[in-house]
C-alpha cells in the first residue's frame, strides 16, 4: 500500500536521508537502506524552479499500473505487516518528462 501526500503537507524528510536521480527514460528503483516501515519520497526542494514535473510511482511485484503523483507532492511506501528490509526494493520512481533529484526517506526501526 501507498500513500501520496499532498503538496506542501511533511515535505521536509524526517529520518535517513539520501538522495537519488530519477528521469522519464526508465524507472528507478527505491530500495530500503535500513530495516523500515515506511518509505517517503518526494523531488529535492533545492532543484533549481521546484517542483519541476510530475511523477509515477510502482509498487515491485504488482501488475497495478503506476500511480500519478503531481509535482510538488510526496508519496510513501508502506507495508503493514513486517518491515521492509536493507536491500529490498520498496517501488519505483519515473517521471513523466526530464530528469531531477528526489530525496527518499527511511524511519528505521
């Protein structure tokens, strides 16, 4: 299950922090650095004209088409249940024109 959060709603991460590029030629995947619940991921706020595009986001393993997320919004992954794992791809980013940063976000256990 996942989450898209509103613009301008928790856009500032909160836990680990890293930095990945993310472009409209192919999906990136997110994968979990630390043992975690949830996964927050959004465009870096310091990307020159912020927000700069839309993007969609995947879920690995599902057939589920991708989910649209406006510029300026985050999205979380989450999964009840047990947590993700260091190693396992959480989902995938892909926006829908061009190519900029996104922060992703992990609360560790």
């Amino acid at each position: 299950m996942g989450v898209a959060v509103p613009s301008g709603s928790s856009l500032r991460p909160t836990g680990q922090t890293r930095q990945v590029t993310v472009s409209s030629a192919a999906p990136s995947a997110v994968v979990a650095t630390v043992f975690t619940v949830r996964v927050r991921v959004g465009e870096d706020l310091s990307v020159a004209g912020w927000p700069t595009t839309d993007y969609d986001v995947r879920k690995p393993g599902t057939g589920d088409d991708p989910r649209r997320v406006p510029a300026g919004g985050t999205y979380e992954f989450v999964r009840d249940g047990r947590p993700f794992y260091p190693g396992e791809i959480v989902g995938y980013l892909q926006t829908v024109s061009g190519t900029t940063t996104f922060w992703v976000d992990e609360e560790g256990l």
